[in-house]
C-alpha cells in the first residue's frame, strides 16, 4: 500500500486493529456465513485505514482508480454529474457502506464522486490486495465478494425499481 | 438438485458437458483471471443445465427463489412491472448472461421476470451448492463471485447513468 495514496488524511496504518470495530458496522446476510473477529483479523493486514476531515474527497469522479473504500464511521457524500455536467447528489452512506468497488472490480473510471460530509474513517482494499486475498485466503475472499454482491444487488435493486417508472411501456 | 425444478422444460443433466461452451460465452475480464476449462468441469456437477421452449418462464417477478441461471444460449427477454402495474421489458439478454443472481444472494423475491424469446438453454446454479462451491472450492468460488461482481457492476452503471438524468438537482 503506498504510503501517498491520501497524502492530505490521517494514515492509521493497516486494518488489524479495527477488526471489531468493522465487525460491528460490516451488517449482517441471514443466508450466508458472517464475518467473524478472527476473519477480520486475517483480513486486517490486506487493507490500509484512513480517516478523512470533513469535505475530504475519497474519490473523484471520470479519475482511473484501483481501490476500494469501506467506511469505518462518518458520513459520506455520493455525487455524480449528469448529462448537463449538473452535480446531483445521489446517496449519502454512513458507517458499513462499500464505495469504489465498480472501477476496482471493472477498471473503468470512477462513476461517481464520494465526500466526507464529517470526519469519515474508511479501509482500503485494492486490486492487486484482493488478488492476493483470493490466491492466499480464497475462502475469505469469497466472504468479500459474497458481501458485495449483496450489496451491488441491493444498490441494483433500488436502482431499477426507480428507472422502471420512468420507462416507455 | 431437484428433477422438478423447471418440469416443463427439456432436463439436459449436470453442466459437466458445457464447460467449453460455458467457457466461450462467459466473456473477458482482462484484469482477474478468467475461467479455464478445467475450472468450469469443475463447476460442472455443482449446476443443472435446461433448455426452454419460446415463451418458458424461467424466472417469475414477486416469487421466491433461491438459483441463480446463466445462459449458454438462446434469447431471454427481462420485464418487470412499473408501480401502474404496466409490464415493461428493461432487458433482452444474450448467452453469457446471468439472471437471478439477486435474489439468490440476498433471498428477496424476484425483481423482474426472464422469459426465453427462443429456444434458451442455461445452467443452474443454486444458493446450496453455492454454499458448497464456497466450502469445497473457495477459489473458483471466488472466480464466479467475481465475475458477479464484475456483472453487476456493469449493470449499475448502466442503470445509474439513465437514473441520474431524471434526478432533481
């Protein structure tokens, strides 16, 4: 992880120690295993934790990025521009929410920005992490992507049901 | 796998026989590893294969269920009903396509309903044997997870970018 990736946030060093605290805000999936302490505690030394002063921009839109945040505690802004190049907000997350995992995932440019609205603290996880997740920790890395699918499943779900009022029958 | 999941629709056995075919329609993530063959034979006996005749229901907006279909070839169309209870098409997909990944990972009922336009065969996977793909091989558990992820991703943003235009500033 480089020690530059946030030059203007307070680097807290790797995730180990946040283990409980990120058990706590990560939710729960009736369906399938949770995370446990001892899984965070694996997961700890493959992300690197930050905290955000208020306006702090965490990521910025059309920019390339290969990282994912997830939020610790805070609030963030989420805002994209529209066709008109018109800034429109388009969620405010707290604690517990996946940002930036699209381009980590797919390698396109940021589809929206995300802001600290306060204080925000939040774990990295990049690429090249999770890759060595899957190939040392293939059964924690599934617990991860399980956990964003739902996410992105839940997110896609809100989504859709929106735009389907607008579409022609 | 139960023999009466889909009674009305040729039964084409375990996907061991579909792994090159799956392999050629899964498509390219040029930033994880892909699939290989020796990967989908092993996924083979963990899904069911189908064939639905023109106008097959496979996937039923409002209902519970909990698989996930990919589909190796074949048109499905993808409607959902807007609030006015109008049904409207919001996809027509393709072989290498997944449907109902949603609500197999997060067990709400269906979002939307998938019909085959023609003859469509696809493969079947189901929340347990996901359950045990994650278990007994965790790093190709990974590789599909992944792709979902990759998947959705997709689908966000495509969904994402049409909401945001209808958006109040």
């Amino acid at each position: 992880m480089s020690e530059t990736m946030f030059p203007d946030f307070e680097n807290l060093g790797n995730a180990v120690g946040y283990a409980e605290k990120i058990r706590q805000v990560v939710g729960h999936n009736a369906l399938f295993d949770d995370f446990t302490v001892e899984d965070l505690k694996h997961l700890g030394p493959y992300m690197h934790v930050y905290r955000a002063p208020p306006h702090g921009r965490i990521i910025v839109e059309g920019e390339r990025g290969d990282f994912m945040a997830f939020t610790i505690d805070g609030l963030v802004d989420v805002t994209k521009k529209d066709r008109w190049d018109v800034v429109k907000r388009i969620a405010v997350v707290q604690a517990g929410a996946a940002l930036g995992e699209m381009s980590m995932i797919d390698g396109e440019a940021r589809f929206a920005s995300c802001a600290a609205i306060e204080a925000t603290t939040f774990a990295v996880l990049t690429r090249v992490k999770l890759q060595e997740l899957i190939t040392n920790e293939p059964r924690l890395a599934s617990k991860i992507l399980m956990k964003l699918v739902y996410m992105l499943s839940q997110r896609l779900r809100q989504t859709s049901a929106k735009l389907v009022n607008y579409l022609e029958k």
